[in-house]
C-alpha cells in the first residue's frame, strides 16, 4: 500500500531536514504542528505530514492511515420479516438503528443472483414490503463467464438511476461469490466508494469469498484481474441458504474449509477428517448460531473454526501489503487451472487440485510423512472433492509457479503444510528434481481417480 511504502521510506531516511507534523483540527480548521509541540487545544488526527527541504525545493510525504470495520454476523433466518439483521445488522449503535429506522422511507437496492432469485426472490420481496421498505430488486447472471466489466456497469447504470444515500443505505449483494465479487467491485466504484453488504448463499462464499476485502471481475482472460481491497460494511451468514445447494456446491466449499485446516488447526482437519461425508449429507444444517461452545454440533464447530481461523489471518493484512499469505495455500497453480478448463471446474475443486498437488511437493520435501499425506488425500475424497486433473500439466504447475514468482516481489512465498494442520511459507523456488519427482507421484498414485 502506498502510505506503507511512503512510511518506509521516512523511517529510512536520514535526510537532515525532515520536519514530522501532526494535524490539529479547532474550529473545523486542521493546521499542522511540529511533532514535537504539545497539542493543547483541537482534535489530533492519526495522519501526520512530513516535510523534506533539500536544494532542489521542498517535498511532502502524507502518511494517513485508513481504518476499515466491519462486520460478520451470523445469524439465522434472514429472510423471515420479524428479523432485523437484512436492515439493520451492519449499525452496532442501537441508538443509531433506531433514528434510522425510524427515518421514513427506508430504501435499499440488492443485487441477487439469478439462480438464487427463482429460489427466494418472492421471499425477499414479502420481506421487503412487510418491513415498508422502497427497494430495488436487480437478479443478475452472475457465473464466472460473464464476471466481467460489462456487469459491473450495468449495476452502476441501476444504481445510479435508483439513488442512494451512501451514508445510510448500503448496496446488498445476495448470492455466491460471484455476486458478492462483482457488487463489491461496483460499490467501491460508485462515487468512489459506496458501503454495501454480502448475504453469501452458498458454502464457499459463506467461509471464504465474504469474510474479506476483496472484490473483482475477470479481465484480459485473468482471474479476478481488476479489483480493490474494500471490505463491505456487513456480512450477514445464513446457513440455511444451504439447503437448495447441489452437493458438489457444498464439496466446492469443503476445499476453502479444508485449507484452513491444513494450514492451521489440527483439530478442524481431524473433524473434517471424521464426519466430512456426515457434514456432505446434512449440507451443515444441524447448525447452532446460540454460540455457546458448549452445545455446538460439528457443522457449528467447523464453521466457526474456518471463519475464525480465516479472519485471523485477514484482518492484520487485509490489503495484501505482506505477501507471505497462508491463505493463498491452493491458490498457486489453481488460477491458471481454473480459467484454463472453465467452465468444466468449480473455484474450490480448482484450488483442492492444487492443494493435492502441493502435500505431494510437501512429502518429496519430507515435510509431511506418507501416512499424512495420504490421511489428507482420503479426506479430501470424502469431501467429494477431485485430486487430480488431467489439465493440470507439469508445464502449467511451472508456468504458474514462474509467474508467482514475477509477483511475489522476486521469492516464491509458497505456503506448504509441515503437518496436519500447521504450515510454513517456503521463499525459495522448489528444484526442479522435486517438483519432477512429486508430479510424477501425484500422477501415478492419483491419476486413477479422474476427472470431474
Ligand atoms: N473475494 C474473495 O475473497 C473470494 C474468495 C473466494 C472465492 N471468490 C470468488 O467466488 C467465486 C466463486 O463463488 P461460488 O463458489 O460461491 O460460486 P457462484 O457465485 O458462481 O455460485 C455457484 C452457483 O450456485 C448458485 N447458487 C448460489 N446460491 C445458491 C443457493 N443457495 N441455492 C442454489 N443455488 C445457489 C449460483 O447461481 C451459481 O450457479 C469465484 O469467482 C471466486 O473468484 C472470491
């Protein structure tokens, strides 16, 4: 990010000159001072401004930090109109919930997906009207074909024809992570950055796609190659949306649960490990949202688990600015997989055949022992997910490990699991004998088991 580079930079510098200011505001008026004086009167912002004198003339270096909350509720029945999250959810100041509800007419627009529209529109309509609420309601095609530019604009042709108030009427987005990519996108273009919310109706938005700040669309036959890191206000998860899912869409969501697992908690591998095919069959509907650790059943417990272990590791680095991401095990390889076969796999069967390849770069290196590797290759069977896929080639494993390369700041920063449920992330480039030897491998004990 720009203000961190900006603030290396200062920290580096030994020019003589420099002059560190704070930014006092009285009376509406900020000014700067030294850093050094007492701040006396007024409010004191976090941004400070540096100031270099040099021969050539002055230079101001603006360090302003950017604080961003939001946040991620669960809760359940979402649609039912005695439920105030849909409306309300994202304010966590009672005192402003109610001025605001109480401010007539409220006014939403929601973009939905298509599919999910046929299946809840009439729902989220009755909730709508029951609640007295002016709304747009914009069903749109959202599959990873058309997550394009072209939708990102029709969204802002309708929302800008709507109006909103961006202070107090976000943009909802309901669907997959499709639609949650593409809104997210729209809103933090439209006047700059308007707040909005992700209801994600499917598994793998529900762990992964919603809890972050990352939106985008396709571009130039990349995967989501135009982007920002604005989070939305809110996140409202609500797993009964499950239940009209087809089963490969629950296994899809399986690959993003099973890598935070790998990478980080033992115990959510092991329960995966135990009642993945129960967890499969129930479609995560014995969930409890009463958050009493107590009481929890697994499909509550590994949810929970995946959304914990997931903010932990996004929140401290929400813009990317460290490129040392666990999160990006199964993310190497599997873009180029995915755009390559699309539409023929899923984003989390994409990302499970990279992860599968990967515990087998794991073993060749001697990180993980055979009987872990194939405890994880089991489980990730019994998840439904694939392990091997004919397209993912030698070649493409290195086209894709070299661009990772180009974009990792010149070290690989390939994260690797080091036991079931505990990681590292590895800077150098994998030899080229090992990465051989594990394809090979992969190849021979996985090829048997096909493609989707
Ligand atoms: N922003 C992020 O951090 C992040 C993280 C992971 C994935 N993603 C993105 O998410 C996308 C994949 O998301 P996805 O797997 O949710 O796919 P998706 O949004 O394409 O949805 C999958 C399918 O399920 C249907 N559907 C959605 N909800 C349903 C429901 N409740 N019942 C029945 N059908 C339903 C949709 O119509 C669609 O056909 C990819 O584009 C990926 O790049 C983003």
């Amino acid at each position: 990010m720009a203000g961190r580079d900006s603030w290396n930079m200062i920290s580096n510098s030994s020019c003589s000159q420099q002059t560190k200011f704070n930014l006092v505001q009285v009376k509406g008026t900020w000014t700067r001072q030294v850093e050094q004086r007492q701040v006396e009167e007024g409010r004191l912002s976090d941004a400070k401004i540096y100031e270099n004198k040099s021969e050539q003339g002055v230079s101001w270096t603006v360090v302003s930090p950017i604080v961003f909350t939001y946040r991620v509720i669960q809760c359940k029945n979402i649609l039912d109109p005695s439920n105030d999250t849909l409306l309300w959810g994202h304010i966590g100041d009672e005192a402003l919930k109610g001025a605001l509800s109480n401010s007539k007419p409220v006014k939403r627009f929601v973009v939905i997906d298509e599919t999910v529209s046929e299946l809840y529109g009439s729902q989220l309509t009755r909730y709508f009207e029951a609640r007295d609420v002016v709304c747009k309601i914009l069903p749109l095609p959202t599959t990873e074909e058309n997550k394009c530019m072209e939708l990102v604009t029709k969204i802002l042709e309708e929302v800008h024809q709507f109006g909103l108030d961006r202070r107090s009427e976000p943009i909802i987005a309901i669907g997959g992570g499709m639609c949650l990519d593409v809104v997210g996108l729209a809103a933090s273009l439209y006047r700059r950055r308007t707040p909005y919310i992700r209801v994600p109706t499917t598994f793998l938005a529900y762990i992964d796609a919603s809890v972050g700040a990352k939106t985008g669309v396709n571009f130039a036959g990349g995967k989501n190659k135009l982007g920002s890191y604005v989070p939305p206000m809110a996140t409202f998860l609500d797993c009964s949306f499950f239940r009209t899912l087809p089963p490969r869409q629950i296994s899809n969501g399986m690959a993003e649960m099973l890598k935070m697992a790998l990478m980080k908690h033992r115990g959510l591998f092991e329960l995966l490990e135990s009642e993945g095919s129960m967890l499969l069959n129930t479609k995560l509907q014995s969930c409890e949202t009463s958050g009493s650790s107590e009481s929890e059943d697994s499909a509550t417990a590994s949810m929970r688990i995946a959304i914990e272990t997931m903010l932990e590791e996004l929140a401290p680095n929400l813009w990317e600015d460290d490129l040392d991401r666990l999160v990006d095990f199964g993310h190497l390889v599997s873009p180029e997989l995915e755009m390559r076969v699309l539409p023929a796999l899923l984003h989390g069967e994409a990302v499970n055949i990279d992860m599968s390849f990967m515990v087998y770069v794991a073993h060749q290196r001697g990180l993980l022992t055979a009987d872990e590797k194939n405890r994880i290759i089991r489980c990730m069977l019994g998840l439904g997910l694939p392990v091997w896929h004919q397209d993912c080639t030698l070649a493409l494993v290195q086209k894709s490990l070299k661009e990772r390369l180009k974009h990792s700041a010149g070290s690989l920063r390939m994260p690797l699991p080091t036991g079931l449920g505990s990681a590292e992330i590895f800077h150098d480039m994998i030899e080229d004998d090992i990465l051989c030897k594990a394809y090979k491998t992969w190849t021979d004990e996985l090829s048997s088991t096909g493609n989707k």
